[in-house]
C-alpha cells in the first residue's frame, strides 16, 4: 500500500477577487482526487477498472472557466439549501422568507436552487489539506453571513473530504447557524464511469435502495405524494441500466427531461446504503452510503451541451450521474417531512460515502 500525501497548486481561476487552489489528494488505496477550495469542486477523480486501469470518471473541464458558478453545479459542494424551496418561501417562527427564485423549469412558477443566485458552490473556500495516518483530506470552512441569498441566521460550516485506504471518499458536512435556519447540504459531482468523452451514463447500472419517490409538479416542485416505485421506471431496487426505462412516456420523467427525482431511502436512521454504481464495460463501481435520508439522482439532463468537457469534446446530454444524498427538496414547507431546519447553536451534521471499486 502506497503512502498517502497531498500536493497543492493554482487553479488558474480567479473567483470574486479571491485566488482558487487545486488539491491533488494520493489516496493509500490508489484513488487520486484533485479538488478545488472553489466551492470544493471535484476536478478529477481517478478509479481502477477492473485490471487495474485508472481513469478520471467525473464530468468536468480542462479549461479553469468551465467551473463556473451556478448551474449545472459540476462537483461542488451545495448549501445553504441544497434542492429546491417552492417559489423560494417558507415559514420559519411565524416570519416568511423570501429567497431568490430563479430556477424555472418549463411550466414552473420559478424556485430557490441551490442557495440561490450565489451558493455556497460559488466562494472560495478555507482549506486545510492533511494526512493522517491512512487517510488524506481537505477540510473546508466558510462562513455564510446573517441573511445570505435571503436566508435567517450566520452560518458557520465545515465540509471535511477525506480519501481512505480502502478507495472511500468520505464527506463530513458540520454547520453552525446562530439563528434558527434550514440547511440541506450536499455534494453535486457527477460521475461517468467511461472516463472523458465517455458519451451518456445510459449504460451503467444503477441500483436505489429506495420503495419510494416523491413525485414532482411540472416546476419540479414535490407534490407531498410519497409514491412507491413498484412496476414504474423508478423501480432500481434490484439494479437496473438508467437507460433502459428513462426515454420511457411518463408524466414525471417528462418534468425531468429523465432522472431528476428525490428517492426515499429505506434504510432507516443513521448510515446506510443508499445507491450503488456499475459500469459492465470496464467493471467500476461505487456505493453511496448515507446518514441522509433521501438521494436526489439527476442525469445531467438540463445541462448547456455546447460547452466543451474534458478532452475538447462537447458535453453529450446525459454525459453524467449525480448521486446528491439529502432531505427531500422543499422540506422547509412540508412539516410532515424530516426536519431540516437547525436550531441556533446546534450542529448540522451530515455524512456521505462514495465508496469505488471494481468488479
Ligand atoms: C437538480 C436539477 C438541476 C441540477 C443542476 C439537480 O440537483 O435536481 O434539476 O438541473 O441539480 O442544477
């Protein structure tokens, strides 16, 4: 086993007057992550396929501009709120808030994405790369002010990456509001398993530890209806190709242009498995283990396929997965569902595994 350690550089890209670095984290067990304190994007992550091969298997851009902030949100990390917040309003101790609603979806009356115009995707953050004993890191910190995209409460947050021996990519999210708030933290990398140009994620095989969806309105928006999956395109219990239903006529995969939906996880309390990636062609793998409990699985199909990816290739539609582990999106309006608003002075605490290997 080989030792870890890090390597640190410019980015080569300038954000809001601030200086981005690349970490180049040598993961013990042969994963090689590059991440940036540019909204702690990943920028390249190298697996092993099955004999061994390493490639990079996340979307991303070999020209710095191409990480820039906002939407499709290519490897960062997400908060304050993480999904959508209906109409961007909710009701926290009697006073509504209003957020920034600027995604809209084809028919939709506009919402709060994200964290609105300037997430948390969109700063640079501190960082403080490490190594300890098997494992290498970055631990990054920020601090959201008092009223930040319209929402109540400084938060103090802390998202910690650390790559271990066994090939595990783990994602601590901690923060701090000093005023009640909602916080829904997440990670949007996408994956690919076939490596730059690698064309859509059709092929791999998808499995959701999941019996339920939340439906969607046309904006995207949950219904409230908690619908099992059985017989629909939504049923990846048992693995299934993400192509093999998606172009299917369906009222909820039309409002999505394919996957763009919040699974309810049946893992109960605490870390669990939540969904699992294979690619036949070349054997990679992944797990996605969670204190969370829902995954938003989106497949990349609202991105700008005129902007050019790794390899000087245009973006294909479906060219990614993102496995966002969360609570369900517009939860701060839906009392009935898991909580997501943090009383002033407790922890919000969230983890997530991406757990590579191949077979
Ligand atoms: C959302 C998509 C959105 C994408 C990029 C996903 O989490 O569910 O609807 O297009 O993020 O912004």
């Amino acid at each position: 086993m080989a030792k870890p350690s890090y390597s640190v550089e410019d980015f080569g890209v300038t954000k809001y007057g601030e200086k981005a670095k690349k970490f180049t984290l040598n993961g013990a067990g042969g994963v090689v992550m590059e991440v940036s304190d540019y909204g702690g994007k990943i920028v390249k992550l190298f697996t092993p396929d099955r004999d061994g091969a390493m490639k990079d298997v996340v979307v991303g851009f070999d020209d710095p501009s191409g990480w820039d902030d906002g939407d499709p949100y290519w490897g960062s990390i997400i908060g304050r709120y993480g999904n959508r917040i209906a109409a961007g309003r909710f009701t926290l101790n009697g006073v509504e808030y209003r957020l920034p609603a600027l995604n809209n979806a084809p028919g939709g009356v506009g919402c709060n994405l994200h964290g609105g115009a300037r997430g948390w995707d969109a700063y640079v953050w501190c960082a403080e790369p490490f190594v300890s004993g098997d494992d290498v890191g970055v631990t990054f910190t920020h601090v959201s002010p008092d009223g930040d995209e319209g929402f109540p409460g400084r938060v103090e947050v802390k998202v910690t990456y650390t790559l271990t021996a066994a090939n595990v990519w783990r994602v601590e999210y901690e923060a701090v509001p000093d005023r009640d708030t909602p916080i829904n933290m997440t990670q949007h990398v996408y994956f690919n398993f076939k490596g730059e140009s690698g064309g859509t994620i059709e092929d791999h095989v998808m499995t959701i530890d999941a019996d339920c969806v939340t439906p969607t309105d046309k904006g995207q928006i949950p219904t409230g209806e908690i619908r099992p999956v059985d017989g629909t395109p939504f049923d990846f219990r048992r693995g299934m190709r993400i192509g093999e239903r998606i172009n299917e006529p369906d009222e909820q995969l039309e409002f999505g242009k394919g996957y763009d939906h919040n699974w309810v996880l049946n893992k109960k309390e605490g870390f669990g498995r939540a969904a699992a990636l294979y690619c036949p062609l070349n054997g990679r793998t992944l797990e996605v283990w969670t204190t969370e409990p829902c995954i938003q699985v989106y497949t990349a199909n609202w991105a700008s396929y005129d902007q050019k990816a790794k390899g000087g290739e245009h973006l294909s539609f479906r060219c990614g997965v993102a496995l966002e582990t969360q609570h369900a999106p517009d939860s701060p309006n839906r009392p009935e569902w898991p909580t997501t608003f943090v009383k002033a002075g407790e922890t919000y605490r969230s983890t997530t595994e991406f757990r590579f290997g191949a077979k």
